[in-house]
C-alpha cells in the first residue's frame, strides 16, 4: 500500500538537536517496517528569525539527507515518483525565513528540490503571522507574492503553524490550493495550531489536503492520545467530506511524546486497523495512507 508522511523533523533532530539515529522516532529501518513509500522531510529554519541563520540551519539539515539515502531511500521531486521498490524522500521547507527576500529565493529552494513550504513557523516573520499568539492580521504583500511564486512553480503552500487570517487570504490572493502538512480538527481539540471546521470544508470544497498531526497536544485537550485519538481527527475530516483530502502528517522527531501504541513509522499499520475497526473500507484506507498525498500534487502540478 502506498503510504505517505507528509511532515517529519528528522533530518533536525539528526543535524541541529544532536540526536543519536537510534533515539530517533524515524530511521530507514522504522520507515520499511512500517511500509512507508514516502517520506517527507523537513528543512526546519530552526525558530531563526534572521535569513542568514535559518539558511545555515537548513543548509546544515540538508548535509544530514545521506542518512536516509545510503540506507536505499531515494530523493523524489513528487509522490508519484515514489513506489514500493523505490521509497522515496521529499523535502519540505518549516518557516520562509530562507526565502521570504525576493522570488528569487523561491527558485533557489526550488532547484535545490524543495517542494512544500510552509510560509511561518512559531513567530511572525515577514510573510504574515502564525497560528500561535493570537495574532489577526493576515499575509503580507511578500508573503502573498512568494505564495504565488510557490505555485507557480509547482511548489506546495502548506498553511500548517498559519493563522487564520493567512489561511484565508491564500484562498483571497493565490491561484492553487495550499496543503497543511501536519495539522488536525479544532472540534475535536481547542488548539490554535488546529484547523476549524470551516478550514477544513474550505480545504475539501478546493482539493487541498491535511496530514493529521500526531502531536498529542493537539490530538486531545488533555494530552492522553492512542492511536484511537488519532483515528478519531482522521474519521472527523471523513465525515465533513474529506474522504479524499485526508492523510498522515507525523511530526515525528519534532514532537516530544507520541500517542499510545503509535511511537514511529512502523506502528502506522496499526493505525490502519483501528480505521478498519471503524468501518473503513481499503480503497478509503489506501486513500487516506498515501493516496490523497499523491493526487494533490497532480493538482498542484496541472
Ligand atoms: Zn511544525
């Protein structure tokens, strides 16, 4: 079955946190054991707020890639490009601090086979302002016009760590639909990193796409998640009619704890079976795995 993670912090942990590769929550190991066709991983800018330090930190995240492709992984520019004999790694960009100065920037990241971004991290920057700290006024003229030159290039605007106010003038000023790599449902928990109802049917009425984030604090307002929790967000964007815009958006090796009984890649199987408890039937499980991932980028990409 194809499977895909659409946002993991590895290659930051492995780089800039220090981490050895066996307390990591993503190896090569982990990622055949759990069936992962595709990978996606983060250039994370680290929380700098300067372009210079976030292109060294991402630059330096870059160095950590040969971890995963000496271990028979390959770099992919698409999903597609991406099978059972040929797992793949795609890489995203966490925070436009690296490319928020010209449109040039943008393609610069682009030859250098980045081809998500998401345009915030924690913190304002000059793009627009973050999920985090209340903040109401939307994208920037810069943010809107690196937004549009993503697009232009094929590239993935992912809304993941966005406020509200961003997320809506993507749809005012931009031309495709963005992505949020790793985010899950405000009904089900109050988090501002979380994505209302309204979002979501926004994002299914548009043909986005919403990797359901692990993170126990936004699973559950009480911090107690399993892999029912996490079935739970994935079932809630199902049964607002986002069957075919709902997939897997980790954040492992950038969360602190995991859900119960799903602490890596190689558990997602188990993940599968609570879907199939639910009633899911396979055709909606392959497209939840992986599928989903596959056809927004065919969107993205005509
Ligand atoms: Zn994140």
């Amino acid at each position: 079955m194809f499977t895909a993670d659409t946002h993991a912090d590895t290659l930051y942990a492995l780089k800039l946190r220090g981490a050895a590769p066996d307390r990591l929550m993503i190896t090569p190991e982990k990622l055949r054991q759990g069936g992962v066709t595709l990978q996606t991983l983060a250039l994370f800018t680290g929380g700098a707020t300067e372009e210079a330090e976030a292109e060294s930190n991402v630059l330096q995240e870059l160095q950590a890639l040969p971890f995963f492709l000496e271990a028979g992984f390959r770099q992919v520019l698409s999903p597609q490009e991406a099978s059972a004999d040929h797992p793949g790694i795609l890489l995203s960009m966490e925070g436009g601090e690296a490319l928020s100065a010209s449109d040039e920037k943008v393609s610069f990241w682009h030859e250098r086979k980045v081809r998500m971004v998401a345009l915030l991290w924690n913190h304002p920057n000059a793009l627009g302002f973050p999920a985090k700290g209340g903040f109401t006024q939307g994208l920037t003229p810069e943010g809107i016009a690196r937004a549009r030159k993503m697009q232009q290039l094929h590239m993935a605007v992912d809304v993941s760590h966005l406020n509200e106010a961003g997320f809506w003038d993507l749809y005012r000023y931009t031309f495709r639909p963005p992505m949020a790599s790793h985010s899950c449902c405000s009904a089900l928990c109050g988090h501002p990193r979380n994505l209302t109802d309204e979002q979501i049917l926004q994002m299914i009425r548009c043909g986005g796409y919403i990797g359901v984030n692990f993170c126990p604090a936004f699973l559950d307002e009480g911090e107690d998640a399993d892999l029912e929790t996490v079935a739970r967000h994935i079932l809630h964007i199902c049964d607002l009619g986002g069957e075919d815009i709902v997939g897997l958006g980790s954040d492992f090796d950038g969360i602190a704890r995991t859900p119960r009984g799903l602490s890596g890649p190689q558990d997602l199987p188990a993940l599968f079976d609570v879907l199939r408890a639910h009633g899911m039937e396979e055709t909606q499980i392959r497209k939840v795995a992986g599928e989903n991932f596959t056809a927004y980028f065919h969107r993205i990409s005509s």
